[in-house]
C-alpha cells in the first residue's frame, strides 16, 4: 500500500476536485451570473468559497476540501519518498522539509488564507522542485530531464501571470501546471529509483 501511496493520493484527490466542479452553482471573476464550473474561467479556489460567486449556497466545498487534504499529503509524501533516492545529505534534509512543511500551506490554500498559502506554498514547490531537477540532469532519463525543465517553466509561467493578474490566460494555465505537475509526481515516483541518481551523484560528491 505504501508503495502507492502518492498514486492513491492524486486519485483520491482528481476525483474529489472533479466532483466539487460538477457540483459548483456558478459565478467567476469575469462573469458573477455564469452557471456550473467554467475551466476556462473559474479558479480552484472558487470551490473552497462559503458561497459561490453567483451569492448561491456552495455545496461543492466539503469536496473540494477533502480532495485538498489528499493533495497535500500525496505531494508531502512523493518529496519524503524522493529525498530517499538521492544520496546526497543536503537534498534529503531539503526535500523532506519541503514535504513536511508542504503538508500544511498546500492544504491552508484553501482556507482565507489562500494568497499567501499559495506564494509560500508555490516558492517550496518549487525549491524542492529544482533540487529533483539538478539531480534528474545527472541522470540518464533523457526524456524525465525534458520533462522536469519544461513543467519548471510552465510553473514560472503560471506564477508570473499570477503576479500580473491576468486572470482569463491564468485561470486556464492553472489546470494545465496542475495536471502536468502531477503527472511529473508520478512519473519521478514510479519511474525513478535510487541507482538512478547513484554513480554520477558519487563523482560529484564524494
């Protein structure tokens, strides 16, 4: 069971999150008397609301919460789980760090204090995110290198819009960074294995 954990969890959460979207009355920031989940318009955080931006009563949040507790945990757990291939002391205390304090602002994003749970929460992702990456690079998994680099710049992306407030093009980009950010978690889970990150790791720093 502990081996797909972090797989359980982005199950877990997809369906939980879908169900919320099935089940959200309507309203987004550009259009308050827009009906149901628009996933070109509406923002995940609009699940966590009271009340939907339309002023109806929002049945979709205890969904949308419970998929936000099984997505913070699976993510804390694939960073624990990681740090645990890669022989290098530093990156095993940083990523397990990441993991662990992880848990905690991911799931606060949905709570009033979503803005800033989401910068703190998105620089550790990040950090750990890199820390994978270089270690990835010394790899032979030429196709996960790609992959690692891309989604990092499709995360920066996404931040920056989220810096400059453009609202439609991000509302988009944020699904797309988190169905390519979680597929990245399950490739470096159940792709990668400890002798993977082995001999060029020992050159390097022994």
């Amino acid at each position: 069971m502990r081996k797909y954990s972090v797989l359980l969890c982005v199950l877990i959460t997809t369906i939980f999150l879908l169900i919320a979207t099935f089940l959200y009355p309507g309203g987004s920031i550009l259009d308050k008397n827009s009906v149901g989940f628009t996933w070109s318009k509406n923002f995940f955080s609009n699940l966590f609301l009271p009340k939907a931006l339309n002023g109806s009563d929002n049945p979709s949040r205890i969904w949308a919460f419970i998929g936000m507790v099984f997505h913070s945990i699976g993510y804390g757990i694939f960073f624990m789980h990681t740090a645990r291939k890669i022989p290098h002391k530093h990156t095993k205390l940083v990523l397990k760090s990441v993991g662990i304090a992880n848990m905690v602002f991911t799931f606060l994003i949905a709570t009033p204090l979503h803005d800033l749970m989401v910068t703190i929460s998105s620089t550790l992702t990040m950090l750990g995110l890199f820390y994978i990456t270089v270690f990835i690079l010394r790899t032979k998994l030429h196709w996960l290198k790609f992959f690692c680099i891309a989604s990092m710049l499709l995360f920066y992306l996404t931040l920056f819009l989220y810096g400059a407030g453009d609202w439609g093009l991000l509302a988009v980009m944020q699904k797309v960074t988190f169905i390519c950010f979680m597929l990245l978690v399950l490739a470096i889970e159940y792709f990668t294995k400890s002798e993977d990150f082995q001999q060029k790791s020992r050159t390097a720093y022994q």
